[in-house]
C-alpha cells in the first residue's frame, strides 16, 4: 500500500454538507467530474495509505483474499488479467471495486482506495476525520470554509 499525506480533492453532492462529511464518501481530482454530482466542494483530504485499484500488486493482494464482483453489471472478476481486461486497463475501476470495499479496508492499515472513472482519478475515503477542512464552491465563487476538528468554524 501506498502512503500520502495530503491532497486538494473536490466532492460533488446534492445535499448540504454541514459538519462533516459521511465515512465512506467518494472525492474526485478533478473538479468537471464532481461537478456531474451537484454542489462542488474543495477538500484537503488526509489519505493516509492508500489501496490503489491501478497497482497489480493491490489487486492481486485482494484476489487473494476474494473474487471481484461488479453489482452494476453482474460481471465476476478471478483473475488479474480479467481484472486488466474487465477495467479497461485500469481506467474504469470504479465499480468493480465499489462492490468489494470491504475485504478491501479488511486489508490491515487502508484508510482510503485509489480508484477510476473514465481515467479519471478518484478516492474513497473510510473514515470522516479524513477530510480535514472543506470549502463550498459554489457560482458567485464565495465559499463556506469548516475546520474538522469538531470546534470551530469560519464562514466568509
């Protein structure tokens, strides 16, 4: 697995996030993707140490543990090349592994999963605290900045 520390994501969402976001909430590197997916927010992510769906050795690690099944299209995966085939080459990786989150942060130390969506680069991050501060971007370009730290909050 592999270790970051910090990253400027965004999350695209219908509902106002107030607080603090939802364990397991998904985030994108580009902010186009999660724009498709309503309100964007600007995020300082803490992703700690990362499953990554393009590394072979991840996903051999988890078909060690269980095949891969992708709920969406009712397609089983047990192998690295029909993985390699099934994700158009690691580009679409986003709903076979959607299916399988949890044998993967069963894996000891993962605290976020690298995946893709169209080539572009996504997370999922386990846990809440992750997300360390985030800014609403909405159209008059004004944000609404909230500390995680469960304390203070700063309104602009």
């Amino acid at each position: 697995m592999s270790k970051v520390k910090t990253q400027k994501l965004y999350h695209g969402s219908t509902n106002e996030i107030e607080g603090q976001f939802n364990p397991g909430s998904f985030f994108s590197s580009s902010y186009s993707f999660s724009d498709v997916y309503g309100e964007v927010y600007e995020c300082e992510v803490e992703l700690g140490t990362i499953f990554d769906s393009a590394n072979p050795k991840h996903i051999q690690k988890l078909l060690d543990i269980t095949n891969l099944y992708d709920n969406y299209n009712e397609v089983e995966v047990t192998t690295l090349e029909e993985f390699e085939e099934y994700s158009n080459n690691y580009s679409d990786t986003w709903e076979i592994i959607e299916g399988n989150l949890s044998d993967i942060y069963g894996i000891e130390g993962v605290n976020s999963i690298r995946i893709f969506e169209g080539g572009v680069e996504n997370y999922i991050v386990k846990e809440s605290k992750q997300i360390l501060k985030f800014s609403k971007i909405n159209n008059k370009k004004t944000t609404i900045e909230k500390e995680n730290n469960n304390h203070s909050t700063k309104i602009d």
